[in-house]
C-alpha cells in the first residue's frame, strides 16, 4: 500500500470521525459509535491498522507515527463530544428538579386479611387468659388421629380424606423405580386436617391446668368452592381445670364472637359429634343474614384425657375448632374464600 494513500485514508477517517462524534445527540448513539469507529475487534480504525501491515519498510515509521496521531486525534474528539453530553444531559436535569413538587410516596404493603386476623384472634384469648401456641403443620397419625380417640376404622382417616406424606421407605422405592402400591408400606406423616393435633401436643407436655389456643394452616384434599379451599386455617382453643364445664364453654365462646364480630352477634349450638369431645357441639353465628356455620366444640373425651396420661377423674376441659376464613369473611362480608389465595392486590389491599 503506498503511503500517500495510507495517510490520505486515516486522515479521511479522523475528519468523519470527529463529525460523527460531535453530531451525535446522546450518550447511547455515541457510545455505538464509539465501538464502530474505535473499536477493539473490528472498529474503522483497527482495520485501518491492517494497512499498516503491507505498508514498504522504509515508509512503515512515518506511516506508524501519523497512525498513532490519528488515533489521539480520533480519541479526543469522542472525550470532547462525551463531555459535551454528559454536561448537558446534568444541566437538562438540574434546570427540571422542582423542590417544591409532591414526592412520590412509595407503595408500602401490609399484612395479609387472614394473618390480621389471626393476630386479632389472638389478641381476644390473650385477655380471655389464653396463651397461643404454635405446632407441626406435618403430624404424625398419633397426634391427628389416635390420641383423639378417632380410630383406625373411622372414616376421618381415609386417605382420599387426607393428603397422606409418601414415607422414607416409599420414597426410596419410588427412586428406585419400583412400584409404590399405596398404603401397602407404612405411611406415617400427614398434614394436618385439623388444629386439634395441638391440644395433644400440648398436654403430652404441660400438666393441668391449660388454656392455649393454636392458629394455623390445615389440609384437606376439598375441592375449592366458595365456603372450601384445599389449605385453610383454623384457631383451636384448649381448656382444661378442674369443674370445667359445658356454660364455660359458650361462654368464652359468646364472649368471643362479641368481641370479635359486636355485640349484635348471635351464637348457637347444635348437638354433633366429634370423637375427641362428649358431648359434642356444631357452633353457628348469626351476624347480618343468616347463620354460618363456624365450627366444633365440645367437652374434651375422656380417652383423649387418658391418652396423655391425665386423670378423666380428677380433670374436666373444653375444647374448640373454628374456621379463620370463616371468620373473617363474616366480618367483611366476604362471599367466596377464595379470593384470600388469589393474591389479587385489588382485592388484597382492601384490608
Ligand atoms: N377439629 C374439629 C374440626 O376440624 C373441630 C373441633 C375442635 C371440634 C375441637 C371439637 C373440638 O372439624
């Protein structure tokens, strides 16, 4: 390549350079420029240098030197044209803050309805003298079953009822590509279908006297409708002394549905059964139209007394089982329970 041609070129593309650079309107558009022009890999200039290559010995220093001007050249009218953006793009923005203007107030969230619910349930039993205690959402068949005397054969524990755990030795038969025929291999651990596993737990603990309730998640294979979800919540009360009885019962109860929902709130009882009280009661409230049904209630069952080692003789307790959902529904009117799991933020932020 004959050097005058060299020199004319990188000159030639110093000039467009420097025109391209100071026409340019923003940060971005220059920054892509930049690369097509002074580029590493593949810029104008880098294949410029390639000439530099064939150039005739004797001609190759003066051709290298101007090469290197070229480039300071090329690289100070990018800096210039840099600065003169970025200069503006401050001044622009500077010339547009208005201290004076409303800040923008960012959008802070809160607690779930059903966790505010929760806290305020337990807020009332905590003056009522209850203490709240918390247990596994994952039990064992003792816990949700034997100790609260539902026996084997009762229905409650079928497993389409029941959202079974696969055991350790069916999971290792299941990974090791056998078949699983279910129920033919022990299978322990369930979620909870109910908070009355807790009244256990606590009582395998603690002697008399007791006054606990329990807030929290339980599970049950329900198809979703307006009054059923698969995972719902509950709040489990416990009371054991001596001469408890059944008045103390609906009047903690009433005394709490006022609470809660005012004074205008009607509670009844309905005789049921639950194998784990005796007498057992279905627990309606009338707040606005119509009764809801809220849960169970009853008087604990002597064989669940006995299986955790307390005295039916010398002791006597309450035990009940209402629904948070529920609840809290009632109180704002809420017609399908759905809408607490759709995460809606419409819905949600309401509360
Ligand atoms: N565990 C019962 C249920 O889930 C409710 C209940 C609790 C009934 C305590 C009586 C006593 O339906």
């Amino acid at each position: 390549m004959a050097l005058d041609e060299f020199l004319a070129e990188l000159d030639q593309l110093a000039e467009a350079a420097a025109a391209s650079f100071s026409q340019s309107s923003d940060t971005s558009s220059l920054e892509s420029l930049r690369v097509q022009i002074l580029g590493a890999k593949s810029g104008q200039l880098k294949s410029a240098q390639k000439g530099l290559g064939q150039m005739d010995p004797a001609d190759k220093p003066l051709a290298g030197k101007h090469f290197n001007q070229t480039k300071k050249r090329i690289e100070e009218a990018y800096a210039a044209a840099l600065e003169r953006l970025e200069t503006t793009s401050s001044t622009q923005e500077a010339s547009c803050f208005d201290a004076t203007e409303p800040g923008c107030r960012p959008r802070i969230g809160h607690l779930h309805p059903i966790t505010q619910t929760i806290q305020e349930l337990k807020d009332i039993f905590g003056r009522l003298g209850f203490s709240v205690v918390e247990g596994p959402e994952i039990e064992d068949e003792r816990h949700n079953f034997d100790a609260l005397n539902i026996d084997r054969s009762h229905p409650a524990r079928d497993p389409l009822d029941n959202f079974y755990l696969a055991s350790p030795s069916e999971l290792v038969a299941a990974a090791d590509g056998d078949d699983v025929i279910e129920g033919s291999l022990e299978s322990p651990w369930l979620l909870r279908s109910q908070t009355s596993t807790v009244q256990i737990r606590v009582m395998e603990e603690n002697p008399p006297p007791i006054r606990i309730v329990s807030l929290g998640r339980v599970y049950r294979p329900d198809t979703a409708d307006a009054t059923h979800y698969p995972m719902f919540h509950q709040i489990e009360g416990l009371l054991v002394d001596t001469d408890v009885t059944l008045a103390d019962l609906k009047t903690v109860l009433r005394i709490f549905c006022s609470s809660y929902l005012g004074e205008d709130v009607h509670v009844r009882f309905r005789p049921s059964f639950f194998p784990f009280t005796e007498p057992s009661v279905e627990v309606d409230m009338q707040w606005g139209d119509g009764w809801v049904e809220m849960g169970g209630a009853g008087m604990v069952d002597p064989n669940v007394f006995r299986a955790v080692g307390y005295d039916p003789e010398q002791v006597t307790g309450f035990a009940f089982g209402l629904g948070v959902e529920r609840l809290c529904a009632r109180r704002f009117g809420i017609t399908d329970i759905r809408e607490f799991f759709k995460n809606d933020i419409r819905f949600l932020k309401q509360f």
